[in-house]
C-alpha cells in the first residue's frame, strides 16, 4: 500500500507541475484537488482496513464505509461550487489512481516472477 501511495503522490506531483508550466492555473488545482483527494481516501482506507483486521469489528466496517463516502460527497458537493473548479481535470485527477494502481500490478507481478525463480533454484 504504500508503494502504490507514494507513486501516487509522485503522479500527482508531476501532474500538478506539468499542468502549472503548460496550462491555467485552475486546471492545475483542480488536477491536485482530486488527485490528492485519491490520496487521502486511500491512505484513509489503509488506516480503517488495517484497524478492520486488527479488531475483526463489523461495525467499525460499516461505520467507516458510510461516514467515508458520506463526507467525500460533502466534500465534492462543496468543491464543485468553486469558480476555479474544472470538472474535466478534477476527473483526470482522480483517475491518476489507475497509473498508481497499474504500477502497483506490475511491482506485484515482478515480485511474484523473482521469488519463483529463487525457489526454483533450491
């Protein structure tokens, strides 16, 4: 998990750079806005799944599900009123999580490939 965040953070980082030198100034934060809001869900999830598992609470499951995308809606309702708000790359934004995600795959792939390959040397 926090290989695929830090990639994300990366992603995010060049993304709002590149936006910055090549396009207004609007479109770079609302490309960090909803990059960074993947950020922060994420590394939120990372936090509640992990005190999921230590607690095995269902509660804490659905507490956690509902109050998550309950303040991401309040969240995203009150972005959207923002003059500066460019709905085409706040979405772009949020689907950088797909190269985190892509990364991600082939990191593990990779991994799982080398680990063959030394068991079937013993």
């Amino acid at each position: 998990m926090k290989k695929v965040l830090c990639f994300q953070a990366l992603v995010s980082a060049l993304g709002v750079l590149l936006l910055a030198i090549f396009a207004a100034s609007s479109q770079a934060v609302s490309f960090l806005v909803g990059s960074g809001l993947i950020l922060l869900s994420f590394f939120l999830l990372g936090i509640g799944w992990s005190l999921i598992f230590k607690k095995k609470l269902i509660a804490l499951a659905v507490g956690i599900i509902v109050f998550k995308y309950a303040i991401l809606g309040i969240i995203i309702f009150t972005i959207v009123k923002r003059p500066w708000f460019d709905p085409l790359w706040f979405a772009m934004g949020v689907a950088s999580f797909v190269l985190s995600a892509i990364f991600y795959a082939v990191m593990q792939s990779l991994d799982e490939a080398k680990n063959e390959g030394n068991e079937n040397v013993i």
